[in-house]
C-alpha cells in the first residue's frame, strides 16, 4: 500500500502554530492596499485564521483520501494521483500543475476528465488520468542533481511504468514547459498536448510580426518590469530567498498569496475567488514539507541553461488562453512553434484556471483529445 501523501506530527503543527503566533511583523508603510506587493490587511487576517480557525487535520485526511501512488523511476521517486475512467475510455491523460501550485490543483479538473457524466461536461470518451508531483514542489522529492528532465519522468512514468503506449497530456505554467517538451521529444507515444502557456520562439524580428503578436510582446515586457521580480530573483538567486520563506510562515505564506492575488480573474479581491481554507492549505502544503525553496529550482535551471528550449512540437496542439493568465498569445504566435489544431479564447479565469474553472477547462481539454488517438 502507498504511503499517505502527507502526515504531519502535533509537534510540527504546534511550531507552526508557535511561529504563526510569535511573528515579527514588519511596520507598515503608507501606500494603498496592494500597491508596494502582499496587503497586510489581508495578510493578518489569513495569519489569524491559519493560527485559530484552520483545521489542519480535515484538510490532511481529505489529502490522504485521494488515490494516491508511488513510482521509482530509475531512482527517482515520484508520487502521483490516478483516477481511473468511467465509461467508455479514451486516451489516458496525464496533467502537470504549475507553481506555487501542487498537483492538488489538479484534483476537480481529473476527476471531471475521468467522470465527466457526473460532473455535467460535455464529452464523448472518459479518461484515466495521472497526476504527478513535480519533483521538489509538495509530495515528489527534489531530483539528485540539476539538469535531469521531468519531461522524460513523466513519459517513463506513462509508457514504463503503467504501461500506456499512446497518451495525451496537458500542463498550465511549469506543467506547460514540462508537457511541451514531452510533446517535442516522444511523438511516437504523445497524441496531443493541451496548455494554458507557450514557449516564445527564440528567432523573432519584431519589424516582421504580425499586429497581434507586437502587441503580445509589448504586453509580455510589461508584465516583465511589473509583475516579473519573483521570477527573476527565483532564476538568479534562490537560496538567498529561499531560507527566509522557508524559516518564517508568514513571510511563505505572503510570498504565495500575492501571486494568487495579482495572477487570478478575482477583479482585486483575492477572495472572490479562493476561500482562506485554500489560500492557507496551500501554504501549509510547501510549510510542512518544507518545499519552497525547492520549488525554485525549476526557474534556477532554466534560467541557467540546464533545461532543453521547446523549439518544434509537431504532435497536435491545443492551448487555452484565459483573459487574466499572465501571458495571452495569439494563434499566429503560438504557431511558431506548435503544430496548432484548436485555440480556445475563454470568457473568464485566469493562471489558476484549473481551480478558477476546472468546468471550462475540462470541457476543452474534452473536446480536444476526443480527436487524438
């Protein structure tokens, strides 16, 4: 039998507790709200609520109830989630979260991929789908060393270890990156991909681009110089970040609730569209396994060339873009490197958009793979 995803002791939830109770808060500063990043409004009440109202030990026993499984692949430990499909089976599946987020994100939209009657999705085939933990992210440990590729992970993972000579994938984020990459080097065994994010195309003259891709690019240095500092600081010097988050709650807890904040189709009110209990989960999740500063590893490595470019995919590709994602390329922009067969504009959701829209997303993911084989 797999071991529980995760198991925490009292001791662990009372230094948490402790830690949570004994902050140092950093004196505010005189600007509005969110201007200068993490609200402390919203940060003390997520605090409070973390300290006294959170039940830890619910959310660990609905965690633990999920179908959860261990592969050694070649050394390296991954866990996963399977559902398995109900009805008649299309291909199996497998879906790649990104950060800071944890295959946990994954959950609704899986279970209406492999049960889509019982959720009301439109779909002609039901699936069995995988979800894995990225390595150094929650559940899956970091790999030994840098540079070894989680798309090769995965596909062993599909074709070696459960046996799937022919599968789809799709991946938000990250899991974009991750999901391309399968798709460029197994084309004998990948049907498809579907993403919520691209790769850019490293030969671009901006004189010769289209309108819509110049005005993509210019949105893209934009959203560099405002929204891009995590990112940059994450490539360049993680582990000058990485102890402070990994020592204090409430600075992990700041450092991840802001992303959800500025990244989500919430129109400024974070709880629009995701309730304390989650926010908090979330952090409790890099918390305890004290996974944050792991987690960068992945912008380390491609920011240092130690993860292979996506250059050309030429298995059919879908990408959904939602309208508050980070990046919203046009067509013309993905087809530089993608073998495009569907490009869905959603109404509505964002870069969570499997928790933000999980009926949207799986209604696409749907219709998409219902013509891969």
């Amino acid at each position: 039998m797999p071991e529980p995803l995760i198991e925490v002791s009292d001791a662990d939830l009372a230094d948490l507790r402790s830690r949570l109770e004994n902050t140092r808060w950093t004196p505010d500063w005189p600007v509005d709200s969110w201007q200068a990043g993490m609200d402390a409004a919203t940060l003390r009440r997520l605090v409070d609520h973390w300290s006294t109202a959170y039940d830890w030990r619910a959310q660990e026993r609905r965690i633990n109830a999920l179908p959860a499984f261990d592969a050694d692949l070649d050394g390296v430990a991954v866990r996963y989630l399977r559902f398995d499909a109900h009805g008649e089976p299309g291909i199996p599946l497998i879906l790649t979260n990104g950060w800071p987020s944890t295959m946990l994100e994954l959950v609704e939209l899986a279970k209406r991929l492999s049960n889509p009657q019982r959720y009301g999705v439109d779909a002609a085939a039901t699936h069995t789908v995988i979800v894995p933990a990225i390595p150094g992210l929650p559940f899956s440990p970091q790999r030994p060393t840098l540079g070894e590729p989680t798309h090769e992970l995965w596909h062993r993972l599909m074709a070696g270890e459960l046996g799937f000579a022919r599968y789809g994938a799709h991946g938000g984020d990250l899991g974009s990156g991750i999901t391309s990459r399968l798709g460029q080097q197994h084309p004998e065994a990948v049907a498809g991909i579907h993403l919520l994010a691209v790769a850019n195309s490293t030969e671009v003259d901006r004189a010769t681009a289209t309108d819509a891709e110049r005005e993509f690019l210019e949105a893209e240095d934009r959203w560099h110089a405002e929204e891009g500092a995590y990112q940059h600081q994450q490539a360049t010097r993680p582990l000058s970040l990485a102890p402070g988050l990994a020592d204090s709650p409430v600075g992990l807890l700041a450092w991840i609730v802001e992303k959800y904040r500025a990244w989500s189709d919430c129109g400024g009110d974070v709880s629009s569209r995701f309730t304390d209990d989650f926010l908090v989960t979330q952090a409790s999740l890099y918390w305890f396994t004290n996974s944050i500063g792991t987690s960068f590893r992945a912008y380390y490595e491609a920011g240092n060339g130690y993860t292979m470019p996506v250059t050309e995919v030429s298995v059919p590709t879908a990408i959904a873009v939602f309208p508050h994602d980070l990046a919203r390329p046009p067509r013309e922009w993905v087809e530089r490197c993608y073998a495009v067969e569907r490009y869905t504009a959603m109404p509505r959701g964002g870069h969570f958009a499997p928790h933000e829209e999980p009926q949207l997303l799986a209604a696409d993911i749907a219709a998409f793979f219902a013509g891969c084989s």
